[in-house]
C-alpha cells in the first residue's frame, strides 16, 4: 500500500493545536513532521504550545523554526483563563485573526478513552469560535477519532464535525466509523512520525542490551514487564530504560516506573533529548524493546526492531493493524 505524504489544506496561515509541548516523545514527533509537511507547501505555522522554550529547542532538530509563530496553550481553568486574557496573553489573541486554517492534532483527538479530551480540544478552538472566525476558518483533524457514545460528547461531535473541512485519520477502523457515521470528508493518513526521521532500517547484527519504557496508563502491566526484565538480566544483559514522557505532573512522567524498576535491576536511562541522533543510534541495534508506550513501539517497528509492546489502549492495536496492512 502506498503511503500518502500530501496534506491538502486550504490557504496559508496554518494553526497546529494539540501537540502541547509537555514532553511526550510521540506527540513532538507527529508535530515535528506535520510542520515540515507544511512548509515544504510554503505555509506559514502557527503552534499552541505550553512551553514555549523547550519546544522550539526540541523542534529545531527537525525542523527551521525561524518562522513559526508559538502561541500559548489555551489554559483550562476558569482562573487561569481570566489570568490569560487579563494579565498576561491577551496580546496574542490577535495572532487568531490572521489564521486561516487549523489542523486540530496529536494521537488522541476525540476520544472517551480520554475523557478530557473534548474539553482539551475545544477549549484550545475558543479564540477562533467567533461567528466571523468559524465560518472563514477551514478546520482539519488528524488522529484518531472515537465516534461518541454519550449524549453531551455526541452533540459536540455533530456540532464540531459541522465545521470539519477534512479529516485525516491514523487508523482504517476510524475512517470505516466515520463513514458509517455519515462523516465523508476521510481518508487514512500514516502517523506523521513515520515521515520525522531518516529511520534506519535492516540492521542485521544485535547488541547486547534491551530497551524498556512504562507509563501510567500501562502501569497494570508492571509484573509482567518486570518479569521480562529478568529474563534479560540473568543472561547479561544490559538494561536501558526510556522516559518517553517527561511532564512535570508525576502521574504522567515515565521517570516513576524508572525509579520502581530500578529497586530491582540496574538500569540506565536512555535520553531521549539531548541528541535525537544518537538516541536513534542506541534503538535500533537494541535486541528487543519492551514498551507501553505507542510511539516507542512505532520507532522500533520503523527500524525493523523486535518489540513487545503491553496494549494498554485500543490505539496500539489499531496501530498495530495498520502497520501489517500497509505491508510495513
């Protein structure tokens, strides 16, 4: 199956919400591509970003940065939104007028897996909800889609989807619901990592270590990854472990489960930031990763790595689909 690298969206100035800069590898990675996607058709970029600094300096590896506009993330709270337009941000709000189109992004869109995600993303829409914005503005999703099965969310969907120029979904379930649905604006869009970096591939000879990453949501799994763990370490091997997300709330930083894991085994942390280059270098002559995040799977399945991957959400088995239907 032949993979589409073309994004058709209307017009230049293009705004990107949904990838926020909270250090999550797979989300930079998605974002990184469809900026460079972007430019190479002369857009001018717009990105909502909660930390504006580490995101340029984590972009600037991919992408040129010169002429991004960062904006800042729509806050979402009722305090911190007054203290945004009241206080600090409000200057950027005429940024919004010059948009023209949005590409609403990330993994996880629309989903009640989440169930903070209507409210993440439409919240970040509110500066172009404006009568005169919502009907100039060419809307766009990217991701994966669940079709709604409460009330409130279902009548969000409708009215969202109202406004939805295109949408460019990750997985083939996702596009076959969205037709069912009476969605026909849809077609299968590879995740934009796969297009981020030059991936090695056929790489032949291993080296004697393994890669290990757990995050919260895989948590349940942690027996299961430490009993694997094991089976390495009694034949030598070396353990590296990688903190795919960074956050600052201590729930949603893989840095825990290091700190868990380590009790038990001798491990050694595998940064991810610091140079993208050699970190890519040191996964793809790995034996095995063993991972619950989606995003570390995909890099290992892009360079021909063996993987065990513990599928906390349906989005790694929907990916997992994907990469055997397109022959990868």
């Amino acid at each position: 199956m032949q993979i589409n690298k073309n994004l058709n969206i209307y017009w230049t100035n293009v705004l990107i919400i949904g990838n926020r800069s909270y250090r999550n590898l797979g989300d930079e990675l998605i974002l990184a591509w469809t900026i460079k996607l972007l430019q190479q058709q002369g857009k001018k970029v717009f990105v909502q970003a909660y930390d504006h600094k580490w995101l340029r300096g984590f972009l600037e590896g991919f992408v040129d940065i010169s002429d991004i506009t960062f904006l800042t993330e729509i806050p979402k709270g009722i305090r911190s939104i007054f203290w945004y337009i009241f206080r600090a941000k409000r200057q950027e709000l005429w940024e919004y007028r010059k948009i023209d189109s949005v590409i609403v992004g990330g993994w996880e869109i629309l989903t009640e897996e989440n169930p903070n995600s209507y409210r993440y993303r439409l919240v970040s829409l509110l500066p172009i909800l404006t009568k005169k914005m919502i009907v100039k503005t060419k809307i766009y999703l990217m991701g994966w889609i669940q079709i709604p099965q409460k009330n409130l969310n279902t009548k969000l969907f409708q009215e969202f989807l109202k406004h939805t120029t295109h949408i460019y979904a990750r997985d083939f379930e996702t596009v076959e619901n969205l037709k069912s649905f009476g969605y026909k604006n849809v077609e299968f869009f590879m995740d934009t990592a796969y297009f981020a970096w030059n991936w090695p591939t056929h790489v032949q000879w291993r080296a004697k270590y393994i890669v290990v990453n757990v995050n919260k949501n895989g948590e349940k799994f942690l027996d299961e990854i430490a009993q694997d763990i094991e089976s390495y370490a009694k034949k030598w091997y070396h353990i590296y472990y990688i903190p795919v997300s960074k956050g600052k709330n201590p729930e949603y930083s893989d840095i825990k489960y290091y700190d868990i894991l380590k009790k038990n085994f001798k491990m050694e942390i595998l940064d991810r930031e610091h140079d993208f280059a050699s970190f890519v270098d040191v996964v793809k002559w790995t034996e095995i990763v063993i991972s619950t995040r989606l995003h570390l799977f995909l890099m290992a399945s892009f360079m021909g790595v063996k993987t065990k991957v513990y599928p906390y959400q349906k989005k790694i088995l929907k990916m997992q689909k994907v990469l055997k239907e397109i022959k990868f």
